[in-house]
C-alpha cells in the first residue's frame, strides 16, 4: 500500500514521502496514529503544493537576509556596559545584545545570526561574525564602560 508520510518515521522515511508500505503496518499503526493517510493523487499534490511555497518563503527570506547582510558588513555598533576598573566585563556580550544595538542602526538581524569566536568579556573593540542567508560578513563591537 501507498501512503504519504505526514511525520518522519524512523525506519521508514521522512515528513512529504510517498513510500509502499505493508497493508497491516498501514492500517494498525502509521494511519491510526496520524502518521500517514492513503497516497492519493490530491493528497500528494496538496504536499507538493505546500513544499513550493515552504521553498518559495525561504528563498525571499534568504534573499532579503543576503541584502542585509550586504548593508550591515563592515559596520561599527558601540556598547555602554557594566565593567569593573580594570576593563572586565561583569557579564559577557550576548547575541540578543549585538542584536538590539543593529536594530537601534536600521537593521534587524536575528540573534542565531551572530557568531562570536570568542566570548566578549574585555572593554575594547572586537570583531563579530555573522552569517546571513548565504554570506559571512562581519562587524565590529565597540564595548566602553557604563558610567
């Protein structure tokens, strides 16, 4: 029998697959539990269809990730926080921190975007990493002592 798989099933294919299965293990286990439905030609289009548009919102995404990214190389963002006397931070920098400080400039960039290659714990200048759509840019974080 063939069904269209609507979860991934170990041992047996992933989410959108159309596979030939044992008559029993369709009936008894995979179609009562939701994990599958009968391989139908509308259900196999409408999955088509839904996969298409899956690819399509990923694409702009990336596209528009790609301009951003353009933009934002090379920028400069300073940071205002807590250190004691001798240059050390109380807390290192966090993703969501850099984050807030691009969308303080104009540009909005998600904190799984940011890539540090070490923890930021030091006043001073440091170069941060981030990978955008399809590109690595990067940008430097100015940290200086809250007064």
């Amino acid at each position: 029998m063939k069904v269209l798989l609507l979860q991934n099933v170990q041992g047996t294919g992933k989410k959108g697959e159309v596979k030939s299965v044992s008559d029993g293990y369709a009936r008894n286990f995979l179609i009562p539990k939701g994990l599958a439905q009968m391989a139908t030609d509308s259900a196999v289009a409408k999955i088509q269809a839904q996969k298409t548009r899956v690819e399509k919102v990923k694409r702009l995404e990336r596209r528009a990730d790609n301009k951003v990214a353009n933009r934002v190389s090379g920028k400069s963002i300073e940071l205002s926080l807590r250190a004691n006397e001798d240059g050390k931070l109380f807390a290192s920098v966090s993703a969501k921190e850099v984050c807030v400080a691009l969308k303080k400039i104009g540009f909005d960039v998600k904190p799984d975007a940011i890539r540090f290659t070490l923890p930021i714990k030091q006043i001073g200048k440091h170069v941060v990493g981030m990978h955008m759509g399809s590109k690595d840019v990067h940008i430097t974080v100015n940290i200086k002592a809250a007064t």
